[in-house]
C-alpha cells in the first residue's frame, strides 16, 4: 500500500478559493428582498418589479426619466451655502458642506435645469435627498426663486420635486425663511398664470412640505412616498395614541384629500407632459 503525505498545508483548490462579487453588480429590494441586476433595476427605474417599491433617486436619474433625449440645460449650477452662522454640531457646517460635495458631487441639495417634455418646455427643480438629508438652506430658497423668475421671464411651467427631510438647522432663521420666500415666488408665477407641478417622494416632511410642496396647481406623489409635516414618531409621542395603518404615506394623503393623484415613476413622464398640455392648452 502506498501512502501520500500534503508536503504544504493549505493547497488552494477550485472548491476554497474564495469568489469575489463586484460590488454593485446586484441590487436587493430592501421592502421583498427581491435580488435583481443593477443593470435590471435600471431598466426597470428603480422600481422593484415584485412589489413595486420606488428606491429613492437623485435629481440627475429624474432628469434623465423625464427630458427628452435626457437633454437640458442646467441653471444657476454653482450656488453654495455660506456660513452665517458660524455653526458647529458635531463638526464645523463649513467642514460638513466641503465633505457632502465631494462626495455627492453636488453644491446644495437642488439641481434645476430647463428643458423638453414630450416637446413641451419645462423647469424641472429636483431635491436631492443625498445632500444632508435633502435639507432645505438659503440655497435651496434661492435656487428655487430663481427657476420661477426663469419660468416667468420665459412663460413656461414649472414643476418641483420634493424629497427633503424639511429645514436645515445648520442655517436655523436663515432656512426659515426660505418657506416665505418660495411661497412669495410662486405666487407671482400664479399671478402669470403659469403651472406649477408639485411632485412628492419619499420623504417629503418638514419645511417643505409646509411651504412650496404642497402648493401645486398640481399636487402629485409617487407610491408609499412618506409626506408629513413632523415624523410618524413625533406625532405618536405628542398624542399618545396608535396611527392608523399606512398613516402619512401617499396614498393616506391622496384619500385625505390634499393630492390630486398618485403616479408610479414609469408613468410620470406620461403623465406629467398630459398635464402640460391640459394647461397650454
């Protein structure tokens, strides 16, 4: 009988070697846990296709889901925050901005740009919840303000998408007032006679849900989007008492009777170039 003796320990083999997956080749629905390819939940617009979750997305994914041809032109794209303040939490607000820019590659939590939907000019200005939590500051105010002189001076609609966890705390008065001054601005776009569509996402709460967001000619929202002034927490602890089932998601809201309708996000362009033209018209 021959024996073989392993003359070296830990002999790599096809059944150890360790598989490496490239990282964000799959994406895992976090409401189903549905697994699909990125390249899958693209196609689909972020939208799981067994149970219809709408993953959150930034402004540049919505502006390639609505522009024709993704074809725009972007406005006002180098404002940035000061600091008035001279604020400090855990660290300096000037410290905090230089490090969400670089690595969202944002300048605020807004882009705006003007451009074509089903041939119909349009002012898109789009949050963007990866900027400090979509937090509105004087930037986002100023931003907005100014999209609406552009639709003005150009006599074409506006719509805005919220996605925003509500006042940023880091400029206190100064992001106060920015609910004053949006809704100072669309009421002269109304003055004018020119739309506005309000587009509510997950989340849509605070200042801005009191102030531009719910202002819309048009008030729309994606499905499940939760839309509230203070969270579902808050208002538990504040009147002690249990929320209803679903309480302050869309579809809530819609039956309570502060949106018009509810659209899934592969529909929105559709829809929204429709309402365009029940205007224009």
């Amino acid at each position: 009988m021959v024996w073989f003796k392993r003359r070296k320990q830990g002999v790599v083999t096809p059944t150890n070697e360790k598989k490496e997956t490239p990282e964000g080749l799959w994406y895992k629905c976090p409401k189903c846990k549905h697994v699909v390819t990125h390249e899958e939940d693209v196609t689909n617009l972020y939208i799981c296709s067994v149970c219809s979750y709408h993953e959150k997305i930034d402004s540049l994914a919505y502006f390639k889901i609505l522009f024709d041809h993704n074809k725009y032109k972007e406005l006002n794209p180098n404002l940035t925050s000061g600091d008035p303040l001279n604020f400090e939490d855990t660290k300096k607000y000037v410290d905090r901005l230089k490090d969400t820019e670089a690595k969202t590659h944002l300048k605020d939590a807004i882009r705006t740009a003007v451009g074509k939907i089903e041939k119909q000019d349009v002012v898109i200005a789009c949050m963007d919840f990866n900027f400090i939590g979509g937090s509105m500051g004087s930037v986002v105010g100023e931003k907005i303000a100014r999209a609406i002189d552009y639709s003005i001076k150009k006599k074409i609609p506006l719509l805005i998408i919220s996605k925003s966890g509500g006042a940023r705390m880091m400029e206190a008065a100064y992001s106060l007032m920015q609910m004053a001054k949006t809704a100072a601005k669309l009421s002269q776009l109304a003055k004018e006679k020119l739309p506005y569509i309000s587009l509510l996402t997950d989340p849509t709460t605070g200042g801005v849900t009191a102030s531009f967001a719910m202002l819309g000619d048009i008030n729309i929202a994606e499905p499940e989007a939760l839309i509230a002034f203070a969270g579902p927490r808050v208002v538990k602890e504040t009147i002690g008492k249990d929320l209803p089932v679903g309480f302050q998601t869309s579809e809530f809201v819609l039956e309570h009777g502060f949106l018009d309708y509810i659209v899934p996000r592969n529909e929105l362009k559709k829809k929204i170039a429709l309402s365009i033209k029940l205007f224009n018209n």
